[in-house]
C-alpha cells in the first residue's frame, strides 16, 4: 500500500487493534507519519455525505491532509498523535 495519506476511519473504539495491527507498521504511511485518523465524529461526517458533514469533514480534513503531505516525516499529523498512533520516533 503506497498512498500519499492514510486514513483510518473509526467509531471510536478501535485505536487499540489499530495499534497493534500487525502489517500498519510496515507501510510507508506508517513510517513517514503520513497516517490521519478519523475519529469518531470526522468518521461519521465523512461516511455521512450530507452537505453540512461534508462541510465539517473539510474543515477538518484539509489541515489534516496538509501535515500527512507535507514531505516531512518530522510533521505531526494531530488526530494520530491524540489517539496515541504516530510511529515510534515519532513526536
């Protein structure tokens, strides 16, 4: 799996079999900190598709994508350091 960004979806109660998922950690998203996680609310409004979720989606998503794209694995996507998935070394 090559992608720009990564992102995982979620209803909020899986970040602990996300983290131990045993293949994320060999994708590059993983490596390079190219990984968004959705939480539950950001998850609901995308899979939602109306047009006030999408608006909310975008609003969140767009910052988001500019710090899992930016090409510098230095940069901390937010809604992975919250949910405690960013990559070992990672800040």
């Amino acid at each position: 799996m090559d992608v720009d960004a990564l992102i995982w979806l979620d209803t909020g109660r899986n970040v602990e079999k996300l983290a131990r998922m045993p293949l994320r950690h060999t994708t590059r998203a993983y490596r390079e900190g190219r990984e968004i996680y959705a939480d539950k609310l950001l998850s609901a409004a995308l899979s939602h598709s109306s047009p006030l979720s999408l608006d909310y989606a975008l609003d969140q998503l767009v910052a988001l994508l500019e710090a899992a794209a930016d090409g510098d694995p230095a940069t901390v996507v937010s809604s992975t350091a919250n949910a405690g998935l960013l990559a070992k070394g990672g800040s």
